[in-house]
C-alpha cells in the first residue's frame, strides 16, 4: 500500500510562499487523481486541490489563483505551491488520493500564517 510523507510547512507571514511537497512509498503513475487536503483548527478536513494523471486540475474556491498543485510521476512526489498566503489558510496539510484512501493519511506538515 503507498505511503505518503508531506513536508514543507512552516510559518509564514501573510503575503508569503510555502511550497509543499509529498514524497510516496511508491509510483504513482497508475494513480489518476492526487489531492492536497487541510484542515483548519476546530474545522474538517476539507479538499484544497486535485491533480489528475492527464494533468487537469481542481481548486477549492477559496485558493484558487494562489495556490497551484503539480505532480512529478518520476519522483513519486505532488507538490503545492502556496502563494499570497493568508492567516485563514492556517491548518494541517494532507496528502492523498482523490477519493481519498483511509490508509494513506500521513501525518500532515504544519502551516501557520501570521497577519
């Protein structure tokens, strides 16, 4: 069963750049949708962005224009670059499947944007 590591959180003032990135245990070629998930403090964990193996994408209203997801199919890694940050995007970052898959919930990196 994959795995997935995230990392790349950090705290960032509003305004600023966080690029996350999720390494898996495995290929993900054969996987058609990648998605980055968050959770807020006191809120579920909600769907930010979804990577399909063709290459479209989806973006939660609320990210969308600042935040861009890609996927490197050689390295086994998503990415999520995280522009024009805002306090209100403050939470836990998850990398999974979309649909998501029980297993592969990781421990989630850290993000904190400070106003």
């Amino acid at each position: 069963q994959v795995q997935v590591v995230e990392s790349g959180g950090g705290l960032v003032q509003a305004g600023g750049s966080l690029r996350l990135s999720c390494a898996a245990s495995e290929s993900i070629f054969s996987i058609n949708g990648m998605g980055w998930y968050r959770q807020a403090p006191g809120k579920q964990r909600e769907l930010v962005a979804v990577i399909y193996s063709g290459g479209n994408t989806n973006y939660a209203d609320s990210v969308k224009g600042r935040f861009f997801i890609s996927r490197d199919n050689a390295k086994n890694t998503v990415y999520l670059q995280m522009n024009s940050l805002k306090p209100e995007d403050t939470g836990v970052y998850y990398c999974n499947t979309f649909p998501a898959r029980g297993y592969m919930w990781g421990q989630g990196t850290q993000v904190t944007v400070s106003s």
